[in-house]
C-alpha cells in the first residue's frame, strides 16, 4: 500500500463514489466536450485537492451530498486553471501525456477550461449552496489575481519575498484554502471553524508551492540535472529571491542579466541554480516550507484525535516530502 493509499483509507468509500460524481459533473451533450472530458478523466492526477476536502469534512462530521458537490467544485476549478495554464504556459505535456492544448490548440482549450468552471458554478447553483459558492469563487479571483501579478512581476525582474509570498498566496494556497474551508462547511461547522480550516489549508498550500519550486533545484532525469524550468520562464521563485538577497551587489547584477538575456541557455541556467544553492536559497526555504507546515498542523492540534485527522496530518506531511 502506498502513502496515498494509506492517507485515503479513512475515506477510501468517498473518493471512489466521487470519481462518479465528478464524472457526472462533466458530463455534455456535445460529442467534442465529451471526448475531451473523457481524456481529462483517463489523465487525471493524484486528487490531492477532493482528498483535502473529504479529510477536513469527515474530521469534523459525517461527509453527506454536500462534501461531493464540494470536491467536485474543486476539482472542476483545478482542472479548468490547469488547461488555461497550459495554454498561458504554451506548455503540450500535463502529468507525462499530451496536454489538452497540445492536442486541440488553444482555441478548444480556453473554451473547455471555461465550460469546466462555469459547470462548477452551476454545480453549486443547482444544489442551492451558495456558501460554497461564495467560498470557491473568492478562490477563483484570488487565483487570477496571483497570476497576473505574478506575471507583471516577471516582466520586470524584480521581486521581494513578500511579494512572494503574495503571489503563491494568491495562486497555489487559495485553492487548498478553499478545500479545506468547504470541507469544513459541507459538514455544518461553525464560522470560526471554517475560519480556522481555511488558514490551515492556506499554510498548506504556501508549503505545497515552495516545495514545488525547489523542484526546480533538484537533480531529476537520466542526466540528474536540474530543469530550471522556472528560470528559462524567468519566474523569480524563493531560492533566487534570498540568493539574490544574500549575495552581493555585483553578483545580483550578473545574475538578473543572465536570466533577461540568456535564460534558456542550458549553460547559463545551471550558473543561476549553482549561484542559489551557494548561496543559501535551498536551505532557507526549506526552513520556510516547514515553517508552514509547522503552523498549518499547530492549527489543527486542539480539535479531537480520530482516524481522518491522522491522515490529514500525514497528506501535510506528504505534501512537502513528496518526489513530485
């Protein structure tokens, strides 16, 4: 049995009901949406996102029709940003297999991206709940808002870390806030409650996104090297920002050049990752991604002991342990 699997058993019975639902959710009379929605489902990943939403609602109370319609929101949502990533990312390959836009252009791919949220909005209307509504949609203008910032801060190749952090907030942490905020409301908690579930999830998700980015740094492949995809794309993510910091003025000035002007040379790339390891951006962000993790869990601690909360603790733990 793997990590997952053992993270999923205290809700084993709801995930595999779920694969129904969400395929329910997707469901058109249009030949072309069904094939594509149908490749979406073959595809689909680890389902970190509906795992979150069943654990926190079945760590508070009995997950019932509304945790469904929850996850299912979610995961409508993550796969309509994932299919416009791809297309804002010019990126054919999503989890090793030809991305949604590699296959039907972006033209397809927009409009399939927008009939999956606008199906997760709908999802909510129809089943009348509108608090979820109004918590899934805070995520959706979060995450835009993260993007967009993100990229207007790229043009100009220059980035602190609260701003930063500002960005993974918006973007990554916002959505896992989101599942664990609606799982909690799926299951009739208390507004405090919620409150609580949804900075766990988003202290989650701040770790989630800087362990990501240290991806970027690790030796992947046949050739053990480094992608340093994130800096061919110019992204300034923590491990530059804090060598950039903590290097000197000189230094900085190099390296910002090399990433304007020869940022996909493969040469030039590993001159930036070495500079960030050199100078302590590995280290110190893993200090923060544990930071994270560290009050995410603190924020559960008092809430009572059972089986769903064990394995919301390890899928925190998974998240900043995991190989990808």
């Amino acid at each position: 049995m793997s990590i997952l699997d053992e993270i999923r058993d205290p809700v084993s019975g709801e995930m595999k009901l779920f694969e129904q639902h969400f395929r329910s959710s997707m469901k058109s009379n249009i030949p072309l949406l069904s094939f594509i929605t149908n490749y979406i489902i073959r595809k689909k990943g680890k389902q970190i996102r509906p795992l979150f939403v069943f654990l926190s609602a079945k760590m508070l109370g009995n997950t019932g029709d509304s945790t469904f319609c929850a996850a299912s929101m979610i995961e409508l949502l993550h796969t309509a940003t994932l299919i416009h990533d791809d297309i804002v990312d010019e990126s054919y390959e999503r989890r090793g297999f030809f991305s949604i836009n590699a296959l039907w252009k972006s033209k397809i791919s927009v409009l399939v991206g927008d009939y999956l949220l606008s199906r997760g909005l709908l999802l909510a209307i129809d089943n009348k709940e509108f608090d979820l509504l109004g918590i899934i949609t805070e995520a959706v203008r979060e995450m835009s808002e993260g993007e967009l910032l993100q990229i207007q801060k790229s043009r100009k190749l220059n980035i602190t870390k609260d701003e930063y952090f500002n960005i993974i907030r918006k973007k990554t942490a916002t959505l896992i806030a989101a599942c664990t905020a609606s799982g909690a409301r799926s299951v009739g908690a208390d507004q405090k409650t919620i409150e609580i579930f949804k900075k766990f999830g988003e202290n989650v998700g701040m770790a989630f996104q800087i362990k990501d980015d240290l991806f970027d740094y690790n030796k992947k492949g046949i050739i053990g090297k480094p992608t340093g995809n994130d800096i061919k794309e110019k992204k300034f993510t923590l491990p530059l920002i804090h060598a950039l910091e903590n290097g000197s003025y000189s230094d900085k000035i190099h390296i910002i050049n090399l990433i304007k002007s020869h940022h996909i040379n493969s040469k030039k790339t590993q001159e930036i990752i070495d500079f960030a390891i050199e100078n302590k951006g590995i280290e110190y962000s893993i200090g923060r991604m544990n930071e994270f993790k560290d009050e995410a869990l603190s924020l559960i601690s008092n809430y009572p002991d059972n089986d769903a909360k064990k394995s919301l603790t390890k899928l925190v733990e998974y998240v900043i342990t995991r190989d990808k």
